[in-house]
C-alpha cells in the first residue's frame, strides 16, 4: 500500500467513526488521487477527447457521493 493509500484508508477508517476532522482531511487526499488517476487514464486515451482529466474527476466525485 503507498503512503497515500494508507493516509486516506486512516482518515477514511476516523471517518466512519463520525470524526469530522478526518473527513476535512480526507477529501483532499482522495481527490489528488482521482486527479493522478484521471491523469494517467486520460494520457493512454486518443488525443481527439474532450473531457480534461479535472472534468472526469467531478464525474466520479458526482458519483461517489450520489
């Protein structure tokens, strides 16, 4: 597991024990990640799209979050 990976399952893990603090930290650590991933994913894409990496994040933002 990458250090990130472990920041974000501790945070997440304070979370569900109703810490607030932990989801105000979370957030961004998940949301850096999602920006890394949507990065690399849209990099090995056609260069004909239209959809930034940033876009594809609030996509799964949207549906993480319902």
């Amino acid at each position: 597991m990458r250090t990130s990976d472990d920041a974000i399952a501790r945070r997440s893990d304070r979370h569900a024990r109703r810490d607030r603090a932990a989801l105000s930290a979370l957030v961004p650590l998940v949301y850096d990640e999602l920006r890394k991933l949507a990065d690399d994913k849209l990099r090995r894409e056609p260069t004909n799209h239209t959809l930034p990496p940033t876009a594809l994040v609030h996509e799964a933002y949207i549906l993480l979050v319902g």
